[in-house]
C-alpha cells in the first residue's frame, strides 16, 4: 500500500518511539520536499529530525505541480499541500495527515485519509 505522510505524523511517532511500525504497514512511504525541511532541516535536534534523515524506507519525492501547491498552500500549511498534490501525481492508496483542515481538504479532493491514531 503507498501512502504520503504529513510532518505531524512523523513527529508523533517519532515522539514515542514508533516510527518503526509504518514500513510494517504500508509498503511504500512517501514524504515531499516541505514535510522533509520541516522535520530534518528545520526541526534539526528535535523528534524525529536524524530518524527520518536516516530512514531508508522513506522515500523523499519532489512534487512536479508547484502552482497547484502554491494554491492550496493559501489555505492549508506548505507540507499539507505537497502532501496532497504528490499523492495525486503518484496516485497514492492513502494520505497520512492530522491537521483537521488539510484532512477536510483531502477528502473533499476523495483522497482517502488516515492519522496518527487510525
């Protein structure tokens, strides 16, 4: 199963040492660039920063439609929109995300999603 993880999830997980559980679930985990800096660069020394930075099971993907991300971007948080547009161009199985408005936003768009505690 492919999915697309939002930073919030990652964080979570990381927080209470679980990270380890999402390669035995879903078969093929993607994050965009923005959910990459925010927990790697960004969040540097924080939960999840050198995990995610050393994980090889994750596989980091660029997304190829920018200005239907800068759109959505006005509305949900920079990641939250990579998240969604690179689930469209890899046409992923499922969206891994928390924030309540990028999950309204997701399934308004009949992406199907999932959070941290599902």
């Amino acid at each position: 199963m492919r999915v697309v993880c939002d930073s919030t999830v990652l964080i979570g997980l990381a927080k209470v040492n679980k990270l380890h559980i999402l390669p035995g679930i879903f078969s093929e985990i993607y994050i965009p660039k923005a959910v990459y800096n925010e927990v790697v660069i960004d969040g540097k020394g924080k939960p999840g920063s050198e995990e995610i930075a050393n994980a090889n099971w994750i596989r980091r993907k660029a997304v190829k439609d920018e200005i239907s991300v800068q759109m959505l971007a006005r509305y949900i948080d920079r990641g939250e929109a990579e998240v969604l547009i690179l689930g469209k161009e890899i046409e992923t199985d499922w969206l891994v995300i928390d924030d309540d408005k990028a999950r309204d936003v997701a399934s308004a768009a009949n992406f199907k999603v999932i959070g941290l505690v599902g």
